[in-house]
C-alpha cells in the first residue's frame, strides 16, 4: 500500500508545515494571553446580593449564552480533527483546539455563575413563578433547537469542502467579539466585568485567527464556492441572533411570546449587574461590526450578504423559514 493511501484520512503522522505566519502569531497569543475563570472574584455573585427575579434573570442570560458556547466546545473541536485529518498546516489546528478550549472556559464562567446565584439552572430547575417558568420555558426551546443546529452542522462536514465550512467560522466571531465587549464595559458586577473583558480578548484572537484562516483559503477556491460562504454567513446571523439580536424565524422556531419574556429577563438582568445591552443596542452594534470588517470579506472576493434586519446592505440570500441552517457558533 502507498504512503498516500495510508495517509489519507489519518491525523498520524502529522506535520510542523506553517504556511500562515499570521495564523501562527495569533495562536501563540494564546499562551500570555491565559486566564482561569476559577480565579473570578465570585463571592460578588451571591444570591443573598439579588432578588429571586434578578437572579433567575441573570441565569436566563448566561444559559443563553451557554448553548453557543457549549456548541462551539464540540465544534471547534471537531473542526481541529479534521485539519488534523486532511493534513491542513500545524498552526490550523493549534490554532482550532486552542479556541475549542477557550470555549470550555467561557461556558464555565456560565456555569458557575448559575451554579450560584440560580442553582441547577436550567437543567434540574423548578420554577416557582410565572417568570422562572418563562425563563426556564425559553431557554429549553433554544437548547430544542440547537439540536437540529447540531445535526446540520455534522452532516456539513461530508456535504461542503473543508475550507468552505472553516471560512464560514469568521463572521460568528465578529459578533462573538461584539457581544462581549459591551457586556463586560456596561457591567457592575465584578465577576461579570472582569470574565467579559478576559473573554472579548479571547474572541479578538479568535477574530485575527479566523480571518488568517479565511485569506489562507479564499484564494483556493472558486467564485461557486465563494457565493457559498456568502450563504454561510448569513446563515451564521440567523444562528446567532437570538444572543446577538432577536431570534429570526427562518430557523428558531420558539414560543409566540418568547420575545416578550426574553426582553424582560435581559433588562431584570442588566439592572442587577450583568451588563447586557439592550436588542436596539445590539442592531446597531452589529451592524457597525459588520461595516467596520466588510472590506476584508469583499477584498477576497466574498460577497457580504443583505442583512434587513440590522440595515446591512449586500447580496440577497434567501432562507426557507425552518430549514436547517449550517452555522458556526461563538
């Protein structure tokens, strides 16, 4: 048998081959840039300090946030193995499992944070009024859903090109970035603002890291292929908007007054000190994210798509309300 036989769909033997120094540089950010979320100042996060609506608000929010977080655990992961696999170059997949873990991190500051202040939110929780019983309705429906998210993504990886799904991890991050600057700037708790401000500087790298790997491999592909990360990407806005928006319902598929409970528990939430901005906020935030990267997506030659909903102009994609969408998460 050949050597490329054995080779082929096999992390052994691996290889040291560094094509993107960039990529290389931002993966060993990692290193000085390291934190533990076991180090938080945590007593700040009593339950005695808050009343049992702030408090279950606080969890809602964190829980939300938790099912991007979770998912981009096994993700990025799974993401790491296949460049290990398909012999992508050393610094790809450091750089994937580097991130993998960062994602570990930010879903324990979640789950401590409930631990405490809401304890077995959401999973073993039982409410005691109508806006924990909304609370805990809402984040279910969102955890529903994400397993169609999860089904889609893993059927991806035998139905697209690597490079195609790798790319697409780009947008995900500028939101991801966005997200959290404004909540670690406009939060009073301290375990919230200082976790908020270790984690934007987590997605900064994850940011630089993702569009090294988005250059590296747009000149590889074909305008087909290109349009395809258009859709991706709009996709990757309808995945996200429930955190970074307001759930679109070309894929989310939740209670009618869904909206009308989260907005309640995002402001009980910010009030207590967890600096969650408000959805008008976050439109224009995101919008001007988008504006301020869009000419690095269109200097590759990827057509940013028309995003209505947060006054982004571009190409138009259409979604199939329900259709399983292929996205990335934070």
């Amino acid at each position: 048998m050949a050597d490329s036989e054995v080779d082929a769909g096999n992390v052994f033997p691996g290889n040291w081959d560094v094509v993107s120094e960039t990529l290389l540089k931002t993966y060993e950010l990692w290193f000085p840039q390291n934190w533990s979320p076991v180090d938080l100042p945590w007593q700040e996060c009593d339950p005695k300090n808050f009343s049992s609506d702030e408090a279950v608000a606080q969890a809602y929010w964190l829980s939300k946030l938790a099912l991007f977080e979770k998912s981009g655990i096994g993700a990025f992961g799974a993401a790491a193995v296949q460049a290990a696999t398909h012999k992508f170059e050393d610094p790809t997949k450091k750089f994937l499992s580097a991130v993998a873990f960062d994602e570990c991190r930010h879903d324990e500051v979640c789950r401590r944070a409930c631990a405490r202040v809401c304890p077995n939110f959401p999973y073993r929780f039982k409410p005691q009024t109508e806006l924990e019983e909304k609370a805990h309705r809402n984040i279910m429906a969102l955890y529903d859903n994400g397993r169609r998210y999860w089904s889609a993504f893993n059927q991806a990886w035998g139905k697209y090109p690597l490079e195609l799904i790798f790319s697409s991890f780009f947008f995900a991050e500028i939101g991801a970035q966005l997200i959290f600057k404004e909540v670690g700037e406009r939060s009073t708790n301290g375990v919230y603002s200082t976790a908020f401000r270790n984690i934007t500087r987590d997605e900064s790298r994850h940011l630089t890291g993702t569009l090294a790997m988005l250059e590296r491999l747009a000149g590889e592909m074909s305008a087909d292929q290109k349009g395809m990360i258009t859709r991706q990407l709009k996709h990757g806005f309808i995945y996200l908007s429930p955190l970074l928006f307001k759930p679109m319902e070309d894929f989310w598929k939740l209670p009618p007054d869904f909206f009308e409970y989260d907005r309640k528990l995002e402001e009980l939430a910010a009030a207590s000190g967890l600096g969650v901005p408000k959805v008008e906020d976050r439109k224009d935030a995101w919008m001007k994210a988008i504006s301020r990267h869009r000419s690095k997506i269109e200097d590759l030659g990827i057509p940013v798509p028309e995003i209505k909903e947060i006054g982004v102009e571009g190409l138009e994609v259409s979604v199939k309300k329900g259709e399983d969408i292929v996205a990335t998460p934070l």
